[in-house]
C-alpha cells in the first residue's frame, strides 16, 4: 500500500509556506472548502482522500514551480547545461509513491 498525504501533512504543507487556506487554495486552482474538507479529512462524516494530483501540485509549489507548460523536465544538471550524456536508465528512478 503507498503512502498518501493525509490531513495533518496537507495542514503541515500549506503552513510551511505560510498560507492561508484561500492562498493554497487559489494557488491550487480550488475552492477553500476543498481545502477545509482536506485538512479535517472528512466530508459529512464520509473520509476524504487527497488526490495525487493534488499531492504532486504541492510538491511543484513547495519547489517554487508555478505554471508548466508540458514541455519535458530536465533530469540531471547535464541536462539543465546542455551537456550530451547517456541517458538514464528508467529502472534506477526512485519511485516517490
């Protein structure tokens, strides 16, 4: 079973960065309730779960990443200068799930 982000990390995200609930929630393109729902982690009594996709989007904020426009991510800092090297093995990508 993989971790997910649970409602005491969510909180410990948004609070790291310093902000407030309406801050994360414009910056992740929701509504505050959404927010608020999150981080009580229920919704009516009914448990609510955060989304990787949601997860992910916190990452990329949490690394300063504001807007991706889908063009491929540099992998190593050989990419990042434009050097030519081998390219890497998929198999020895750590898996963050």
């Amino acid at each position: 079973m993989s971790s997910t982000m649970d409602s005491d990390a969510f909180r410990q995200w948004r609070r790291s960065l310093g902000w407030k609930q309406k801050d994360a929630a414009d910056r992740l393109g929701l509504k505050k309730r959404v927010i608020q729902y999150y981080e009580k982690g229920d919704r009516d009594g009914k448990r609510v779960e955060i989304p990787r996709s949601v997860e992910l989007a916190c990452l990329a904020l949490s690394l300063g990443v504001r807007r991706y426009d889908g063009r491929p991510v540099p992998r190593s800092a050989a990419d990042i200068l434009g050097r030519a090297g081998p390219a890497a093995d998929p198999s020895t990508i750590a898996a963050l799930d």
